[in-house]
C-alpha cells in the first residue's frame, strides 16, 4: 500500500501459505480419524440401579427398545444434552435419559462424573454470532461476525472489521471456513480459511491519496472457551494476504486478543 499502508509493506511468502493450506487440507482426514481414537477411549460405566431403559432416540417420546439390568456394563458412546447413546455388552445401542445414567457407577466403584450438561447442550446450536478488538497490522480492530454450524465440526463464518489506522482506516468483509477440534472440549482449538474483500481509506491531508480495494485471503488458527450453554470467549489469529494490483502482494498479521461469542 503505497499511498495508504496500514504497516510497512512485506513480500507474500508462496511456501508459507502453501503449508498453512497443505495443513488445513488434511483437516478433514484428521477428522475422520478422530471418532476411531475416540471409539478405543470411550468410558463403560456399571448400572447400579435396578435397570435403565435403552431409547431409539435422545428424547421420552422414542419408544424403548431394550432395558439392560443391575449389574452390567454399558460404553458411553456419545451425548446429546441430557442424553447418552450407549452400547450394551451384546451389541445393542440405544439412548438413556440422565437422570439413570447419574446412578451408573464407574470401574472403580465411584459414581460417574457426567461433565457439563450445558457445554453438551451449546453443541446442538447451530446459530452463533459476537464481537472481539486486536490489532489489524499495527492499527486497531474491532470486529463483528456471524456463524452457521454446518456440524459440531464445520462452521461458516461471515466477519465484518473495522480498522482505525494513523495512516489510513479500512473496512473488510470476508467470508471462511472453521474446523473445530475436539468441539466436546470445554476449551476447543479452531482452524480458519477464507477469502473477501478490503477497502482501505487513506487519512492524507496535503496529498491526495486513492482509496482502494483489494481482494484478501487469509489463513489462521484459535482458542474458544465455553463459559455456558449460550455464551463463549474467543481469541483468534489471522496471517492475511492483501492481493493488490501490483506484484507486491502485502502480508498482514490480525489479533483478535478476545472476543465474546453467543449462541442463538
């Protein structure tokens, strides 16, 4: 940005996106990967009460298919709220409300730690949106976005930054991918990859400088903590690259130092 830079200018590295993107492309073999290591680490529990009653669905209007007594053992398979899909020792999988799976006892004998109940609720929202500040390239950011959860891994994401320079102000609009890993996890690491548009407004006063707009790319990586079922705190970095009309691409670094995230 000659007339207009947010900070000094510097080469886009080919070989540096190129692994950051090389990386993201394995994302989805990881993620596939990731329910098999899962499976072997999965918690069986030993039912205490007199039985439980095994759902076809998460919910009381799924009839019951099978009922599994004192003294066996079931594996948690996964959760949805306040309901666990479980397997039997012979093979059977159903669904168990939790207030049955809060007397099941673990292989030591002590009572069976369920987690966060909320947590568990926040991943079947699908709608979420926030706010965060940072630090555009040396200038200041404030940033707002929109989300929609293609599935408990997958988001897209729409964001809208404002940048205040000392040289020039801009706005951006860019539109990505997240991956999510471990979503499960109170505090979930993301990976994000998208694309979008930068209009740069320079703040020249004895020359008159010319407004741009530049396509933008960019690559980065975050920390998400789920504080309950509805809100999040965020942090998130960003590596853009600015793709001018020029052959010096520019390079900006982008820090949202925290943001604050909700559910809807």
């Amino acid at each position: 940005m000659h007339e207009s830079r947010l900070q000094p200018a510097r080469h886009y590295s080919r070989r540096r996106l190129q692994c950051a993107l090389n990386a993201l492309l394995l994302l989805p073999l990881l993620m596939h990967l990731l329910p098999a290591w899962a499976d072997d680490a999965n918690q069986k529990v030993t039912v205490a009460e007199p039985f439980i009653e095994l759902h076809t669905g998460p919910g009381r209007g799924y009839p019951i298919v099978y009922v599994v007594e004192r003294g066996r053992d079931v594996e948690i398979v996964k959760r949805r709220t306040d309901w666990f899909q479980v397997k039997t020792d012979r093979d059977i999988t159903g669904w168990v409300a939790r207030r049955q799976m809060a007397s099941t006892l673990s292989p030591t004998g002590e009572p069976v730690d369920l987690g966060d109940p909320d947590r568990e609720e926040g991943l079947g929202r699908r709608w979420q949106g926030g706010v965060s500040g940072g630090d555009f390239g040396g200038a200041s950011l404030v940033s707002v976005y929109a989300g929609y959860s293609i599935t408990d891994n997958l988001a897209v994401e729409l964001t809208v930054n404002q940048v205040l320079g000392d040289f020039s102000n801009a706005i951006s609009a860019t539109i990505g991918l997240k991956q999510v890993i471990l979503p499960e996890l109170r505090i979930s690491p993301y990976f994000v990859l998208g694309t979008g548009v930068i209009f740069i407004e320079p703040r020249a006063t004895l020359v008159q400088a010319m407004d741009r707009n530049d396509q933008v790319g960019y690559v980065g990586a975050g920390l998400q903590f789920y504080v309950t079922r509805r809100f999040m705190l965020r942090s998130e970095y960003r590596n853009n690259i600015i793709f001018t009309s020029r052959d010096d691409n520019e390079e900006i670094d982008e820090w949202k130092y925290l943001g604050f995230g909700f559910f809807f």
